[in-house]
C-alpha cells in the first residue's frame, strides 16, 4: 500500500463529492457572519502572492525600489485585512458556537492557524531591516534565550527570518487552511441555534 492510495481512500470515507464541490449551500450560509472567513482566505493568498515577489527580491530591496515599496505596501495592508477577517471569523464563530455537532476539531484547527498567524506576523515585524526590526530582534532575541530556544531560532538571523517567515510558516498556515476547509467540508458549516 502506498500513501496516495490510502489518502484517496480517508477521502473517500470523509468527503463525498457533493461535500468537496457543493452546488448549493444551505440557506443560513447566505449571511454576512460566513464572509469573514473567506476575507482572511482570499486576503492569505495575497499575502502569499506578495510574499513570494518580495523574497524573490532579497530581504532589502524594497526601500529602495518603487515596485518593491509598492509590493512591501500591498503585503503590509494585506496583514491587516487578514487578522481583521480573522478576528472577525474568530468571534462570530464563536457566538455562533461553531464547536456544536462534533465540530470541536474544526474550531482547535482554527485556533493553531490564529496562534501560527501570530507567529507568522512576529516574525514579519523581523523582516523590515529597520531600527524597529532591529530593536524587536534583540527583544525577542533575549526571551527566546529565556525560554531556552535561543539555539534552535536566532532573531537577530536575517536570512533565518526570512526562511521561517516566507517559507515554513507560510507551509504551516496554508496546510491548516486545508485541513480546516476539509473539516468544514466534511462536516458541513454550522447551523445557527435554533429560536
């Protein structure tokens, strides 16, 4: 047995095709409360789209090119809008009790991919090459030796920023994404409590 068959086969038991590419959707998806979630996912591919033209550029090119000041802006406003959508998908989720019907591993998914979210933006403060990079590195830099993980992440690394910021975590979020839109998939959106 090899890998690609035993996940087809966990698919086939998980997710039908009507689960994976519905045609219609339940009459209470058709609010508001179910955008915010599709605002910080439409905003995360920009995020990647951006991300991955400003390493492509170096960890300095963007102060002083205009096309990179551009794409350093378009990534920044796209941070914003992305924790904006989350925090918003967070709290409506949960006055909508998201964790109801068995859906507690969609919602633990959820809140790992706001924790790696965090980390992710942290180390993006990282990544500007100014004073308050600098500033913030040394900070950090001091709590990680604390905490005893100072060997194993340096701060003040410009090039291990870098990998962890635009490589690693952007693979962790966007792995989460999946496994969170397969458990909404499989389980279907949560209904609102009833009258």
């Amino acid at each position: 047995m090899n890998l690609t068959t035993s996940a087809q086969r966990a698919l086939k038991r998980n997710l039908t095709l009507e689960d994976a590419l519905p045609t219609r959707m339940p009459v209470y998806v058709d609010s508001v409360a179910y955008l915010f979630g599709a605002t910080a996912l439409m905003s995360f591919l920009l995020l990647v789209v951006t991300g991955v033209l400003l390493a492509l550029g170096g960890p300095f090119w963007y102060h002083t090119n205009s096309v990179g000041r551009f794409l350093d802006d378009a990534h920044f406003w796209s941070v914003q809008v992305f924790f904006a959508g989350l925090i918003a998908h967070l709290a409506t989720k949960f006055f909508l009790g998201a964790w109801r019907g068995g859906r507690w591993a969609t919602w633990m998914v959820g809140a790992l991919l706001f924790a790696s979210g965090i980390f992710t933006g942290l180390t993006g403060y990282l990544l500007q090459t100014n004073w308050d990079s600098q500033w913030i590195a040394t900070q950090a830099k001091d709590a990680m030796n604390a905490a005893g993980i100072g060997a194993i992440f340096n701060t003040m690394d410009v090039g291990q920023v870098l990998m962890l910021h635009a490589v690693v975590m952007p693979l962790v979020v966007g792995a989460g994404i999946g496994v969170h839109l397969f458990l909404i998939r499989r389980d279907s959106p949560v209904r609102p409590y009833e009258d």
